[in-house]
C-alpha cells in the first residue's frame, strides 16, 4: 500500500495567498487515515477521498514514505478509486482511466 502526495502547490488552483496545497490519498483509506494520524491531522480534515495538506505537511508525509506524484496522475488515481478500479501504478493512472472510460461509452452505446 502506498500514500500519495501531488504537486498541486505549482498550480495556482493549489495556492491560497502564501499557504501553498497539495492532496494526499491512498490506495486505502485505513492507509490514508493512518498517515494522517501520524501527522497530527484532524480527522475532520477529511475531504471524502483525500486530505488537502500544506506544504510542511507534505514535507513530513514525503519523510515518512509518501510517494510525490503530478497531480494529473494523483487525480486520475483518485477517480479510478471512486469507479472501484484498482489504483495501480500512477505512471499509468491516466491512461487507464481513459481506457476505462472509453470502455464505459462502448458499452453504452456511445462513440
């Protein structure tokens, strides 16, 4: 299992004034919550998939084992796992996700 850090603070969606943000999942959300509780975060912090983490947060998680990915992967990740796909390696996430997809219309009778 694995934890995953983006790099949404590049972005201006991921910077607040100064405050600077990235998202943190995993492929489980026992995995997640564990992080998080290592990290001192608050459980009510939880944005239903991920957490929203702040730059020195995002420093220690990476200290502590999380794996920094771009954010595109990050949220194709985060989609595959809401679809109830397996999350897989994130170098691949896109392209999967798009093939899922893809897949989907076929099936539906859309081109």
């Amino acid at each position: 299992m694995t934890v995953y850090v983006d790099d949404m603070y590049r972005v201006p969606m991921g910077q607040f004034g100064r405050m600077k943000m990235s998202h943190m999942i995993a492929e489980s959300f026992d995995e997640l919550h564990a992080m998080a509780d290592r990290l001192g975060l608050k459980r009510s912090w939880f944005q239903g998939d991920h957490y929203d983490i702040s730059m020195s947060v995002r420093a220690r998680a990476v200290a502590l084992g999380a794996v920094e990915i771009p954010m595109r992967q990050l949220a194709a990740l985060s989609v595959l796992q809401r679809l109830k796909e397996p999350m897989g390696a994130p170098e691949t996430a896109v392209d999967r996700l798009m093939a899922i997809r893809e897949a989907r219309r076929s099936q539906n009778g859309h081109t």
